[in-house]
C-alpha cells in the first residue's frame, strides 16, 4: 500500500489490527461452545465485509 501511495493505508492498517484484536479475544475468552462458534461466525461475517469493500478498494485502486 505504501509502494503505490494507497491514501487510505492507515485506516487499513488500522482495521487489520483492529480485526487482529476481535481474534484475541475470541481466543482468549473463556466461552461455550455456542458462544464460540456465534462469535467467529459475527468475526467471519465481519472480515467478509472488510474483504468485499476495503481490500477490493485497494485492489481497484491499484488497477486504475
């Protein structure tokens, strides 16, 4: 992102680490079963739309 003076790299940055931090906690908490698997699917659905709007973003970005 840097190479290509991307003007958003770090807000991007940011939510990588952001989303790095929702991993942690999910790991580290002690939780049921059920409430394991709610939480990675709430993370799943929550790095889909990180994939879909803020790396496509940088993809066209860097395609134009």
């Amino acid at each position: 992102m840097r190479t290509y003076n991307f003007p958003f790299t770090r807000a991007h940055v940011d939510q990588h680490q952001e989303l790095a931090e929702m991993l942690k906690i999910i790991r580290f908490r002690d939780l049921s079963i059920a409430a394991y698997v709610n939480a990675l699917d709430n993370f799943i659905d929550i790095f889909a739309e990180h994939i879909l709007s803020y790396d496509l973003e940088y993809a066209k970005f860097i395609c134009s």
